[in-house]
C-alpha cells in the first residue's frame, strides 16, 4: 500500500540566503525583552528602555528593506486587521474616558506595539525555520523566568511580584507558563539528542514546579484545560502513552510536593478552613464576583467605548482589575472592541482548523500545529479567570498561526504554478485552492 506522502515546509521555495536577516533579528530581540524581562534580573538592564529598542530598529531594519519582503501590506490577513481596528477603537475609547483621558491614551500607546510586533512577525516569518526560532524565544524565555522566579522567590509564600511587568501578578506569571508549556512539549519532541530532550524536560519540570508554587487557581484549571488538548495531540492521537502516564504523575506528585497552598486556595471557594491563608483566598473570590458585576455595570453604562483602557480598576473603586479578559476588554473599550477581539481569536481557530484538515503535513509540523491549537484553547478558556486582555502571548500566538497558514498557501501557489503556466486562463490563487493539498510533497525536514 503506497504511503501518504509528507508535506514538510523547510523548503517551502526557501531562498539560498534570507532577506530581512537584520530585521529578523531585532524582532527576535523584541520577542526575547519581552517575553524574558532581563532587566528585572540583569544588572545594569533596568537603566534601558529595551522593548522600545528593539521595536524601533525593527521597525528601521524593515523601513530600510522596503520592497524586498516577501509579502506586503495587502497580503495582512483579516486577523491582523481586527486587531488594528481594535487598537483604533481603543484609542477613541481613551480620549473619551470618562475617569482618565491622558493616562488611558498612555498605556493604549504603550500596548499599541503589539501591533507591529504583530505585523512585524507576519511580514519576517516567512519560513518554518523562523518560525520556529521566534517560538524557541518566546518558550526559552518562559523557562528561564520561571527559573528565576523560583530562585528569587524564595522562602516567600507564594511566587508573587518577583518580577516586573506581565510577570508581577502570580496568577499572570501562572498563565504565561501554561501558554508556553505546549511549546516546550513540541521542542521536546522534535529534539535531537538525549542532552537536548533533557534540558526541554527539565525546563518543563520547573515551569511546573513555579505553576504551582504560584499557587494560582486560574493557573491550574487553564494547564488541566490546555494540558489535556496537549495530550490529546501529542499522547492519543501521536500514539506516545508513554507521555500521558509521565504527566498524570508529574502533576501528581506537584500536586502532592509543592501544592499544598494551592489545594487550600480551592478549599477556599466553600469557604472550609479558618486559617488565615484560606480566609484570604475566601476573601479574594467573593472580590472577584464583585467586580464581574461591576465589569457588566461598565458595559452597561458605558457600551460603546467603555471606561477606558487600563482604567477599570479606578472605575471599580477598589483598585482592582476584572479577572476576565472579556469583560475586562469590553468595559475598558466598548461592546465593539469585544467582538473585534473575539473575531481576532477566531480567525486564529480557523487557520488551525484549516491547517489541521491538510493530511500531507510531516510530524514536525503536526506538531506545532498541535502546540498552538493547545496554547489558544488554554488561552480562550483560561481568559474566563484571569485579567489578560493585554498580555502578549495570545497576540503572538495568533501571529504564528497566520504565519503558518501563509508558508502553507505560498506552497500551495508554487505548486500550482507551472500548471498554470500550462493553462494561462486561470488564476493561479483559484487554481491554487482547487488542487488536493498533497500534489507535490517536497523533501523532509530533517
């Protein structure tokens, strides 16, 4: 019987030597400021604004490279225009702030970047190999925050505001780990080398071991969520039980070592237990209610552009933010904004679901697909609970989606091309599209 042959995108009509290297690498540069904050644990780094840095000279890198990328700004997906719409319709809901104009526009400037990372990633990334370099940084720089988060946080109760930024808040460090951790699952898989698949799972031990330590409740229901579509892909569907049985005992024997806090945090949600740590967590789940009927008080008052970026935790009254990225962007920025940012999700899901179709994909490959499709299904659920309307790490996740469904049609259209030639009547993006996913596999990846 004739085997299925393997689409592999190494050598997706890639070129002898790769245009916008200099532009590559300071997005990669922006991924890593970002993603790894050395300057809350570099000496000396704190002194440099390093994420407007490195967005600026991407940015010059690209200006100066102009007309030698391989797509243009009419080849953006509609993806990348919600969110550029979204970001727009923040800016409106900042001027019209009914709490605090200057500072919303501010901090709506400030998660502006994200945009052009955005465009930045799909404009660069036209190979898997870069792909796959851009998500090695942003899963390596997880690792080593979590790493560091351990050793500075230690001997404190729970691993909170060791660093700075989107790893302050333990539940936001809790959630950035859980996003990463089906990165760190394919590298392990697709490694060479026993040293190699060593590090990646002893990296992953860790990131578990400050999951857990972090003590976050949204933080554990998202790694049961995300974990199990992981396994799904990568346990049941890739045939490896082996990996199921090592992470039920992983999260086990977490559970039993370093979940002690953890356990009393949920204990809390019935309120059993009087001591004070689970009278705390008691106390912070009743706040939350509160402020889910606050968020919904601020749609309703305010459905069109909200309160403001960044300012619900002044119209709250309590000075916090919702625990909800959905409601946390429609308060903030209107009822508008909210379905921009669930259409942006959206397209996501259905580049995955396009690319999840296709049979002719090769293991590595399948791989990747698997990871992200866990990441975003972690993040989608996980966003219920957790105030990550403008965290990073979903945008990116996005990104890489749309980057992966661009260097799959680019193959699609070189293959179609010399039939065309041979029927020039039709267009080659019709023709493209009618012909079997599989009719020239080109060679393996590795």
């Amino acid at each position: 019987m004739e085997t299925q042959p393997r689409l592999s995108l190494r050598a997706l009509s890639l070129p002898k030597k790769e245009v916008l290297s200099g532009a590559f690498f300071w997005l990669g540069a922006f991924y890593f400021v970002y993603c790894a904050r050395p300057e809350d644990w570099v000496p000396g780094m704190s002194y440099l604004p390093l994420a407007k840095i490195t967005s600026i000279l991407a940015l010059l890198a690209l200006a100066m490279s102009f007309g030698r990328t391989k797509r243009g700004a009419r080849d953006i997906p509609r993806e990348g225009m919600y969110l550029g719409v979204m970001i727009g319709w923040m800016f409106l809901a900042a001027l019209s702030s009914p709490v605090w104009r200057l500072g919303s526009l501010l901090r709506t400037l400030d998660f502006s970047k994200v945009w052009v990372a955005w465009v930045l990633t799909y404009l660069l990334v036209t190979t898997f190999t870069r792909l796959r370099q851009i998500i090695f940084l942003q899963a390596g720089s997880v690792a080593v925050v979590a790493i560091v988060s351990i050793i500075k946080g230690h001997g404190t109760e729970r691993l909170e505001g060791v660093l700075n930024g989107i790893y302050s808040n333990s539940n936001d460090l809790a959630f950035a780990i859980v996003l990463a951790l089906p990165f760190c699952l394919a590298f392990l898989l697709t490694a060479k080398g026993g040293l190699r698949k060593l590090l990646w799972g002893g990296a992953m031990l860790v990131m578990c071991a400050a999951l857990f330590l972090t003590a976050s409740r949204a933080g554990f229901i998202d790694l049961v969520i995300s974990g199990s579509v992981c396994l799904w892909y990568f346990g049941v569907k890739g045939r490896r039980p082996q990996l199921i049985a090592a992470a039920v005992l992983v999260l086990a024997t977490m559970l039993l070592g370093v979940g002690g806090l953890l356990r009393a945090r949920f204990m809390a949600v019935v309120g059993s237990g009087v001591d004070p740590t689970t009278q705390s967590a008691y106390g912070s789940f009743e706040e939350r209610k509160f402020l889910y009927y606050k968020s919904i008080e601020a749609i309703e008052h305010h459905p069109l552009l909200g309160v403001g970026p960044h300012c619900f935790a002044n119209y709250s009254g309590i000075w916090k933010v919702v625990h909800n990225a959905y409601l946390q962007i429609g308060a903030e920025a209107g009822i508008p904004a909210l379905i921009l940012y669930v259409m942006f999700l959206g397209s996501a899901f259905r580049n995955l679901r396009q690319l999840r179709k296709r049979e002719d994909l090769d293991l590595h490959t399948t791989l990747f697909v698997g990871a992200l499709h866990s990441s975003l299904i972690g993040f989608a659920v996980g966003a219920l609970f957790a105030p990550s309307g403008y965290n990073y790490f979903p945008y990116f996740a996005v990104a890489q989606t749309s980057v992966l469904m661009a260097i799959v049609r680019e193959h699609d259209a070189s293959v179609a091309a010399p039939e065309l030639a041979k029927e020039p009547g039709r267009r080659l993006g019709v023709y493209a599209r009618t012909q079997p996913s599989s009719s020239k596999p080109i060679p393996s990846l590795y």
